[in-house]
C-alpha cells in the first residue's frame, strides 16, 4: 500500500485528505499538535483497514520531524508528504504595523522551515518511491495582497517558492503547491473571527488533491477551485 505523511491532520483539510487516502487504501504517518483530537481522528480512519499512526507534535521540531519519517519507512516508506499544517502568525489576523513580530517568526518557522525541514527527511524515501509527490498546502494569500493577511501570506509566498524550486531539483518527484481556497476551518475562524459568512467543508475541495494524485500533472501551483470546474 502507498503510504502518506500528512501534517496538521487532526481536522479541517488534513483530516479529510487522510479520510479520503484511507478510504483509497493508504497508510498514513498523522501529525497534529493536538494528542486527543489526533489520537480521535487515527482512531476513525484505522476504521477503513488501513494502517494509521498518530504522532503528535510540533512539526518545528527536528525530532519530530525524524519521527514521523522513520514511522513511514516502517510503514513501507513515503510516497506522498503533505504539508498542511500551518501557523497564522497572529490570531486574529492584524495590519503589518501591528504583526508581532515573533508571530511572523512562528508562522515562518512552522509554513516555510518546518515544511523544508520535513521534505529533507524525507527525500530519501520519496526518491525511491515509483510516484513520489510533495503537496505544499499554499493559500490565496501568497498570490494577492489582503489587509492583515501579510505575515501568513508571506509565509505562504515562500512556501511556493521552495516548492518550485524542489520541482527543478527534484524532477523525478511531482511538488505541488495547492491553493484550497475559501474553506470552512478553525484556521479561518481563528483568521477572521468575525467573518461569518458560509464556506465550504474541506471535503469539498478533497477531490481537487486526488485528482493531482492520480493524473499526476506536472509539477507546479494549482488552485483547487479551478482543478474541480475543469473535472466537471
């Protein structure tokens, strides 16, 4: 069975991309920082017939980072690293003249050096998988410039950045940076908490990431919304 590490797994995007690999037969390394909620989620996927481990943390963390690697390669290695989980730099979100600026530093650490952390543990066992593939979950932010959005959208921009660097470097590998758009997360509610008009569930936008994983495009940055229009 191929087998995903996935980041920030516990809800939101990352758990219905796990529930939607478990659902295709992968086996999957789970990451959250949260232990209960992530230990839930595993708990629920293992209900498919695959095989989940829940290794809570702090992706920031190079430890682990080497955990969660060495529990794929138990596993059967790393066809697919995702890194999902991100870090908004201020909750809620607030104009650059107010950004703390250890807040920029967290959502730094935690979207850009955290995720290039990772793909550097793991490029060993994705280069010598058949398909290997790095899913960088970008945002709308990295793209256009939205008041208050400036820390996270940075972070975002840079994200993309090594992302298609990794694709020049790594060209038997497929990196995609993915923007999911507009979704109905914890991330967002804790972004803008006031803004309560409707959004979709992150399994909406699901079918997006799978059809990356199964047409196997070239290596770039796709905006989930258009990927599902051009599907229908």
């Amino acid at each position: 069975m191929p087998v995903a590490i996935i980041t920030g797994a516990s809800k939101g995007l990352g758990r219905a991309l796990a529930e939607a690999l478990a659902g295709r037969d992968w086996d999957l390394v789970l990451d959250a920082r949260g232990a209960a909620v992530l230990e839930e989620t595993a708990a629920a996927l293992a209900g498919h017939g695959t095989r989940v481990t829940a290794l809570p943390g702090d992706v920031t963390d190079a430890g682990h980072r080497a955990r969660l690697v060495a529990e794929a390669w138990r596993l059967g290695g790393v066809d697919l690293l995702v890194h999902n989980a991100s870090a908004l730099g201020a909750e809620p979100l607030v104009r650059l003249e107010e950004l703390p600026l250890d807040g920029l530093r967290r959502a730094l650490e935690v979207n850009v050096v955290a995720a290039l952390g990772l793909v550097q543990e793991a490029l060993p066992l994705l280069r010598a998988s058949a398909a290997g593939a790095v899913v960088a979950v970008s945002s709308d932010a990295a793209a256009q410039a939205y008041e208050s959005w400036g820390g996270y959208g940075a972070s975002k921009a840079a994200l993309d950045r090594l992302a298609a660097v990794l694709a020049v470097e790594e060209p038997g590998l497929r990196v995609w940076a993915v923007d999911p758009g507009d979704m109905a997360t914890d991330l967002y509610a804790a972004a803008v908490p006031d803004d309560d008009a409707p959004r979709p569930e992150p399994a909406r936008v699901v079918p997006a990431f799978l059809r990356l994983l199964e047409e196997r495009p070239a290596s770039g940055r796709y905006a989930a919304p258009a990927l599902l229009e051009a599907a229908r």
